[in-house]
C-alpha cells in the first residue's frame, strides 16, 4: 500500500480535481453576418468568407472540475461523459454550420461561437453541470478558442 493513501473515508483529502476529455469533428461553414454589407463582410472575413464556405476537422476539449466523489473517487463517469459528448458532436459533425444548426441560423459561426454553442449544448446534456470548467475548441493547431461560461 503506498503510504500517502488514507483508508478511511472520513478521513481522506479532497481537493479540487481537473478532468479533460478530447474529441474531434468535422465541419463547414461560411463567416458572415446578416448586419454587414457584402463589402464589410468580405473586409471582416477575407477569405473565410468565400460564398461556397470552407471546413475544419475541430477538436473539441472539455475541462470539468470539482471534488471527486468520496465514495467512487470519481469526478466525473468518463463513459458518461463521452456519451454526453457524443449527444452533442452528433449535432455538429460533418454538418454545415450554417445550413444544418439552427443556432447558427442566428449566430455568425466564428470558433468563439462554436465553444459557446458547445458549451450551452453540453451544460444541459450533463448530470451535474456544475462541474464544467471550459470548453476548448481547436479551428487549426494554431487558432484556438476557450469558453469558460462567464459572461
């Protein structure tokens, strides 16, 4: 037995623990905003605002964080999580952004608003919500967007 392990439940440590699981998907979308004109979209877009729209395979990182369970040792179930995750990927993967996701009907589909979206979507598909620290999301290995809930 290692020494620092403490076999009595009321006497154990619990500290703030952080998790993080990582999935990837596949995506189009077009940059463009109902509000500008096609002139100031194509100066705020440039090429991303192409008419035909471009993809990106994103990945996705979601960071939770709290106390483990005193009695699992568990923070969060991982096969739950992953099955949280998989309900929302499911409505994003090999999708248009714009054409396919009604939040997007309504929201430009730039990566800050991509992490929002999966923020939202996965908050309420979680059992305990509260624990979701940050979402992640990767457009290219070197844009990089991070949403922590806070407004």
């Amino acid at each position: 037995m290692l020494p620092f392990v403490i076999e009595h439940r009321s006497e154990m440590v619990r500290g703030v623990v952080t998790m993080e699981r990582v999935e990837t998907f596949s995506a189009a979308h077009r940059l463009h905003s109902s509000q500008l004109s096609a002139e100031e979209n194509a100066a705020t877009y440039g090429k991303c605002n192409n008419p035909n729209g471009h993809g990106h395979n994103y990945v996705w990182k979601v960071k939770l964080r709290g106390i483990p369970d005193p009695v699992t040792g568990m923070l969060y179930d991982l096969a739950q999580l992953k099955k949280d995750m998989k309900v929302v990927l499911d409505t994003v993967d090999h999708k248009n952004l714009d054409k396919d996701v009604e939040w997007f009907q309504h929201n430009v589909s730039t990566s800050e608003n991509v992490a929002i979206y999966l923020w939202e979507k996965l908050r309420v598909q979680m059992k305990t919500p509260k624990m979701l620290y940050k979402v992640t999301v990767e457009e290219t290995p070197k844009n990089i967007f991070t949403y922590k809930g806070e407004i």
